[in-house]
C-alpha cells in the first residue's frame, strides 16, 4: 500500500518538475498558436493581394490581334477580317495598294465605350500626298482613326485630335505606331517612344457609321494606305509606356494582358453599315 501510495504521491520536488514541463508544453503551443495564426495572416495578407492585383486588372486584356499569318483572322477575339478590293497578305503581313484595298471587319473592333489602346507596325511604301488612313471606325465628327493629314503631313488620331504635330515618318521604313486612350489623356508613340499627347480622350462612341477599316477612312470616303500592315492589336485599356516599348522590341505580351481573356465585347456589337 505504502509502494502503491508512493506511485500516487507526488514529492514537492515532483511537483514542481512537473509543473515546469506542463509550462514549456504550454508555451510550445502557445508559440505553435502563434506561429499557426501568424501563417494563417501571411496566407490571408497574399490571397488578399493577389484578389486586388485581378481587380486591378479588372478584364484588362489584349481582345483583338492580327498577325496576317496567312489571312486577316483574328488570332485572340471572334472579329475575322475579310479582305477587300484586291488587298493580299503576303509574307506575313497585310498588303495594301492604297488604290482600292482595305480590310473591312463587321464590327466596331476598337471598344466603343472606356480606354482602349491601338498598336500597329506599318510601312509606306510611297511618300502620300493625300490623307490616309491606317485604321478607321464610325463616322465624321465622332469617329475613330488613326492616319495622316495632306502630305507629307502629320499624323492625326481622329477628329478629336486632328493634328497631332508629329510628322508621318517618310523614310518608308516600317514603324510602330500605338494610341492609348485614358481618361483626360491620349497618347501617341512612334517605334515604342512617347512622341506627343493630348488632353482630350479621344473615346470612340460611334452609334453608326462603317465598322471598323484597315487601310481606308469610314465612308464616304476613301482615304487609302498605301503600304503594308502588320501585327495589330486592340486592348480595353490604356497601354503603360512600357508595355508599348515592349510590343516594339517584340517581348511577349505580359500575362496580365492575357490571363482573363473572355468573350470579345466589342464582338457583340455588331453594327452594319
Ligand atoms: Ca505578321
């Protein structure tokens, strides 16, 4: 009974180990409590972050991109191009006359409502002494393109901008060419650099007019490009310079630009002349 009453008996020496043992188990887990809660908040703070980067982002997006690999077919949206008037893709790129060629869409390809970027490489393949146009959607007034004035002129980027100041490169080189509208500010860059800027947005809300033209001005004109085109794209939102510079230098879209891409929506508005 003694021996047995010895196994139950706690000496205060015991006692007192024994405490000091339930105080380290305690702390351990306590400092496992805090470890555990503090990932947890690590884990919470990244899941946060990386919601606000996608907000941000928002459908921040490249919708339509042509490559004229073989034809005018959109290589990222729905809005295939059909050529017209004897115009040719050849050698990768869009070939244009500047008598009776153009690429003619069935829809407003460049977004008709929020910020949007238009980014091309062209190449003239004569000194135009007439106004031009590269890219054109709507109608007078309201509008969008991008061209030039009566040459050898200055590139104008609709009629909210008709004069931008810059003069079109006469080299007959290829150049890149980009617009990004943002509210309060359109800007324009030549081979990836800044080149001018207005304070003026030049949204495009056109409600009628011709859907969107490669190589020629809305109706009822006729404003040929006579050169090649090659590698365009539309975004729904304002380009950063650098991602301008980068679609220069030929670096890969950033995934940002590609992650969310959905259904066009300028595929849905479909508007016909
Ligand atoms: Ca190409």
């Amino acid at each position: 009974m003694a021996r047995f009453m010895r196994g139950l008996t706690y000496s205060p020496a015991r006692m007192s180990r024994d405490h000091e043992t339930n105080k380290t188990t305690q702390r351990r887990f306590a400092f496992r409590r805090r470890n555990w809660s503090l990932a947890m908040k690590i884990f919470s703070y990244i899941v946060i972050v990386v919601i606000l980067i996608q907000v941000q982002n928002g459908n921040a997006a490249l919708i339509h991109h042509y490559t004229f690999d073989s034809d005018a077919s959109d290589s990222t949206g729905t809005a295939d191009g059909t050529l017209v008037g004897g115009a040719s893709v050849s050698g990768g790129q869009l070939v244009l006359d500047g008598v009776s060629d153009y690429v003619q869409f069935g829809s407003f390809i460049v977004p008709t409502s929020g910020d949007y970027s238009v980014s091309f490489f062209a190449k003239s393949n004569s000194v135009q002494m007439l106004y031009t146009e590269m890219i054109s959607q709507g109608s007078s007034g309201g509008g969008f393109f991008i061209g030039q004035t009566q040459g050898p002129g200055n590139i104008r980027v609709s009629d909210f901008w008709i004069n931008t100041g810059v003069a079109y490169p006469l080299d007959l080189l290829q150049h890149h060419f980009a617009v990004t509208v943002g509210a309060s500010l359109t800007s324009l860059y030549i081979d990836g650099s800044f080149v001018a800027s207005s304070a003026l947005s030049v949204y495009s809300h056109p409600t009628a007019g011709t859907n969107t033209r490669l190589g020629k001005q809305f109706n009822p004109f006729a404003e040929y490009f006579h050169g090649t085109l090659d590698d365009v794209r539309i975004y729904n939102h304002a380009l950063p310079s650098n991602e301008v510079l980068n679609i220069y230098r030929g670096v890969p879209e950033p995934p940002s630009n590609l992650a969310l891409l959905g259904p066009s929506p300028s595929s849905a508005l479909v508007l016909q002349e």
